[in-house]
C-alpha cells in the first residue's frame, strides 16, 4: 500500500537536501539514539564507542552528568543520582509508593502531579531528569550527523497511558527536540525487524525492558503494520529481576530494610551482576561490604536465581495470553515471537516465553538496538527524507475511552485495541426541559460504571438554547491522535455553541491498574451488564416521572378524576419501585404507566392541534399537487 507523502508548497525535500531525523528509545536503564545515514539505520555510539546510555544522571553544585559518568557516582552520592525515572513519569507519589519498593531518593510532598526529587541543586521532577538524558542523545547525534536535527521519533511502552505520553513529550520539548510522533516500542521493533527481513504474518513482539514490559501482536503485510492488540505493564521490568535477588542477599547477610541509601545501590549492583554471570555459569561469590567495614561473602546458585525471578517471568506471560485472546487467535498461528528489552538476554525469559507460545525465539536480532533503529526508520519518512510507501503503521490504544452518562453509566466512544489516529463522534441530547449546560466527564477503563473506571477530565458546554428534553442535538468528538493523546469536544448542532479539551491529566495509572481495569471487567462482566440494565431502567423511570409531572402540571383539566386517580396510583408505584434493584419491576412499572396515560397523551396532542389550528383554514396546511 503506497502513501503519499504531502508537504505545503515550497517545502518539499530537495534531492541534495536532506534534512537529519533521529530515533530515541528513552529507556529505563539504558537509552538509545539512532539515525539514518547512507540508507541504513544505525545507532550512533559517543566518543568512547558506547551505543548505550545509561539513563542516569548526577547532579552536583559543580556539573551534571549523564549516562556512564553519572553511573560511577551512584553508590557514593545515591541521594543525587537518579536512575530508572522512567518508572516515575507521569506517575504520583502515591502511585509510586503502592509498589512497596524503596527508591534511594528524597521525594517532596505533592498534593497532585509527579513528584519532586530533592538534589544539591534543587527539586527535579521526573521530566526534567528525561530531558537532560535527551539533551546528551540530541547532542551526540548532532556531533555525529554534523548538523541540527530537524526532528526525532521517540518511543514509548505500549501500555503507557495519557500522562505517560505527554510528559514523555514534554521532556523532549524541555531538551529542544521537535517529536515527529512517539512510536510504541513494539510498533518500533517490528519495522526494525520487518523491513530488514521483509517479514510477513503475525508476529509477537515480546518487550520485556528494564521497567517495562509490553507484549503487542502484529499483522504484517507488505509495508503495513497492523498492531491486533496490545498488553503489558508500565510497572513491571528488569528492575524488579534484581530487586528480587537484592531481597535474597538483605536476608541472608541479615542487612535491615532501614539500609542506607549507598548500600541499597551497591545490593541492586551486586544483584544486577549476578543475574548477568548466571547466564552463563551455575554458581557465583557474592560479596557485599556492610556497616562498620564487615563484609558478608555467599554462594548464589542458577536454581536460586530462578526460584526467585521465574514469579516476575510468569508475571510477564499473563498479559500474553490476554493480548492472545484480544487479537481472537492461538499460538499456533503466530509466524515467529521476536524478543526485545536487556531482560531478554536472560536464557531464562527465552525458555518460559518459548514455552508459552510453543515455538523458539526470535533472537538473532540485538534487543537492546532495535527499538531506536526502528524508531530512525520512521523518522527518516516522517521528516521527508525518504517516501512514506515502504510502510504504513496502525497501532492501538490499550483501554477504551468514554464518558460518564445519567445514572454513573459509561457509554463508551472509542473501544480498546482500536486503530489510532482515531475521531469518533455521537450524539447526546438534555435530559431536562430548558436545560442549557452539559458537563463532559471522560473517563478510561472497561467497567460499565463510572466509579469502576479512570477519570481523565471535565468540562463544561454552556449557552445551549432553552428546549424541551431530547430535543437539543450535541455531537461529542473524541480524537486520539498517532501519539496516542485524547481531544474532546462537543457541539450543540442547532445553535452551533462549540467547547472543547485536549486531556492532559497530572499523572498516570498506578502501578497495575491497566491490568486490574481488564481483569475486572472480565471478573464482573455479568454483574455489570445486570447493574448497567438496572441503571438505565432507574434513567428511564426519571425521564417519565419528570415528563408526566411536567404534563400534569400544564394540562391536569383534561382528566376526569377517575382518570387522575388512576395515573396517579401508577406513578406512586413506579416512584415506589425506581430505587430498588429489580430492573424487570422497573421496566413493568414503566409500562404500566405508559398504558394508563396513553388516553390523556392522546388528548393533549389534539389539544396542541387545535390551538395551532386556531384563526386558520384547513386548506391552508394542505401542499397542492399537480
């Protein structure tokens, strides 16, 4: 399928311009930058050869560091090293502490939004960490391309929700970056992996990082990239495989969980290394320095690794065989699973994860560069350096979107795993007479109530022309765009009065909360379709109160007293049975009020008739035919 590649006039690429465009994976223990140079994608290494950059950065009242000179500092001054904050964007310190892991910092007290790191230098917040790791990938790509970069893609986990996305490009715009689109980094693998190999089928893209994991399965056919779902955990990576051994080592050389920031940082280093010589040898010394110069030296065995990591591998495979499920297929028509992330390297992860889908990994390629490689691909099309039919990218997004209507229901817009950039419109009318405002309460999640899912924003449209309910026409427009960030607006069609919001909520999910939100809707999905009939049954019972309340009021002389009596009784029992939890009572309730007022319905309609009728002839409201 060939695209067309259009730019406004004038500024279309000239054969001897061309512009330099860049890929970044922002990763949680490393990151990567990548570019297209003489057709072919490669990352771009610094000046002492590292391709990787540890994302770390020290902070002193002398100089910032970054990457590997920052990593040296991490043991003695932990306080103002900062690593893994990946794990924090977008996130709240509440969020962040439900973990039960102790991070080596000094966070500051927000009531709302991400939290603040204490250094030498003043509070940093998580976005402004990314970007001084951003700012020293622009500038090696900039030392090594010999020019400005006209634009970057940067990758983000699949399962990284609204929040996430915008201070990811928030960063990049605090480092000066101009984001051509951010990528999910399965999305990234599979062009890597795909135009290189000119891979068709359906392919698993299994992306288990270092604070990350995401599992995404593909469509590929010749160039489009069709993403057929998506899961994982925002909250779940390599980090939590050494924190695991870290324990193991605190309780054997009986160190407290009041540890000191340095020694928290040299077990995780211990532990990280450890888990790296397991790979290819059974046993391994650990030693470890401990307080007041003793020193705790132990054996830790292959058999001792996997007892303690394999519940984390385990933890990965749960959203694999949901992502399995939401794409409506079985192993056995998976073409190959191609395995990204540092934590990959581990035979371990390669064992259970080729169990699991019952064939052998796809691991010739380097898990560590191929999210920024593939992440170059796109930008050298997105920036017009190269024509835009090799390849045609449709990703989803991980949880439905909607918004709140009468009764706490949650009518939803746009449905998971749906093809982004997405716009999805409907229409909504006032459920009172005279009614001049909406409130817009967008929410995400799959549960049938709004209490059960995620609340994004609110907002108001005001100024909608006094009618009778039902009447007035607003259309509601959600658009997700290919970054994956959500616009609302809505529109009173008659009048034409227009509001709208792009959604930029504080901070993220919490830890699981993407995956309890799936997992529950699954858990109850009878309890909400019962509860859902329930509310919109109790929704239609106020429609009726309220309209023949309204009817009465105006038009009581046309009913004999009998006749009031009667509907009178059958609005005491609906009114009677509207709060209880029989939908079935409800709706007969409902029924039997329609029935008794049909008579009295029937005769305001001639009523209506006649007073319009007034002072005019017959003749006058008949068309003439020919």
């Amino acid at each position: 399928m060939a695209l067309l590649q259009i730019t406004e006039e004038g500024q279309s690429t000239a054969p001897h311009q061309h512009r330099f465009a860049a890929g970044i994976d922002l990763g949680t223990t490393n990151s990567l930058i990548a570019s297209v140079r003489n057709s072919i994608a490669e990352t771009l290494p610094d000046e002492q050869g590292h391709h990787l950059l540890p994302s770390i950065v020290h902070y002193s009242s002398q100089e910032n560091r970054v990457g590997h000179q920052a990593k040296a500092f991490a043991n003695q001054d932990p306080l103002n090293t900062i690593a893994s904050v990946k794990r924090l964007m977008g996130r709240g310190l509440a969020d962040i502490k439900t973990t039960g892991t102790r991070l080596p910092y000094e966070f500051v007290e927000q009531t709302q939004g991400m939290p603040l790191i204490r250094t030498v230098v003043g509070d940093k917040s998580p976005v402004q960490v990314s970007a001084d790791i951003l700012i020293d990938l622009k500038q090696r790509a900039e030392t090594t391309l010999g020019g400005e970069l006209t634009g970057v893609v940067i990758t983000v986990p699949a399962y990284f929700d609204d929040a996430q996305r915008q201070a990811t490009k928030d960063a990049a715009t605090l480092a000066g970056l101009n984001v051509l689109r951010l990528l999910n980094e399965p999305t990234a693998a599979a062009i890597a992996y795909g135009l290189d190999k000119n891979a068709e089928g359906v392919y698993v893209i299994y992306d288990f990082g270092g604070g990350t994991f995401d599992v995404s399965i593909l469509h590929l056919q010749r160039g489009v990239f069709e993403v057929m779902a998506t899961a994982g955990d925002s909250a779940l990576g390599g980090d939590d495989l050494d924190r695991k051994i870290a324990q193991w080592i605190m309780q054997q050389a009986n160190i407290s969980d009041n540890a000191e920031h340095h020694h928290i940082r040299e077990l995780l280093d211990i532990a990280r290394s450890a888990k790296e010589v397991l790979s290819i040898q059974e046993t391994t010394s650990l030693n470890m320095t401990l307080e007041e110069g003793n020193h705790w030296q132990g054996e830790f065995s292959r058999d001792q690794l996997y007892e303690l990591i394999d519940p984390v591998i385990q933890k990965t495979l749960l959203p694999c065989r949901r992502a399995l499920r939401d794409a409506g297929i079985t192993s056995a028509e998976i073409n190959e699973v191609v395995m990204v992330g540092g934590s990959t390297r581990m035979p371990r992860v390669r064992e259970k994860v080729g169990e699991f889908f019952s064939c052998e990994p796809h691991v010739d390629i380097d898990p560590d560069k191929v999210v920024a490689i593939g992440a170059a691909l796109q930008a050298d099309v997105l920036v017009g350096n190269k024509s835009g039919d090799d390849m045609l990218l449709l990703d989803v997004i991980p949880l439905s979107l909607g918004m709140e209507m009468m009764g706490g229901l949650v009518e939803k817009i746009i449905a998971r795993n749906t093809t982004i950039p997405i716009a999805k419109a409907q229409e909504f009318t006032t459920f009172k007479d005279g009614q001049a405002a909406i409130a817009v309460h967008v929410v995400q999640g799959e549960r049938e109530l709004v209490t059960d899912c995620r609340s994004l924003t609110r907002f108001e449209l005001r100024g909608i022309p006094p009618m009778v309910a039902g009447a007035a026409r607003i259309r509601v427009t959600f658009q997700v765009d290919a970054d994956g960030l959500l616009n609302v607006s809505a529109q009173e069609q008659i009048s034409g009065i227009h509001s709208e919001i792009t959604v930029k909520p504080s901070y993220g999910l919490t830890d699981g909360e993407i995956e309890r939100m799936l997992k529950d809707s699954m858990a109850h999905i009878q309890e909400d379709v019962s509860l859902r009939n329930l509310r919109e049954q109790q929704v239609e019972a106020d429609r009726v109160i309220n309209a023949l309340r309204s009817a009465l009021q105006a038009d009581r002389r046309l009913l004999k007293q009998n006749e009031f009596l009667e509907i009178n009784q059958a609005l005491d029992n609906l009114l009677k049975v509207r709060n209880g939890q029989e939908a079935k009572m409800i709706k007969q309730a409902i029924e039997q009020l329609d029935e008794v007022t049909q008579t009295f319905a029937a005769r305001r309609m001639d009523e209506s008739i006649r007073k319009a009728m007034a002072g005019h002839k017959v003749d006058e409201f008949m068309t003439e035919t020919e």
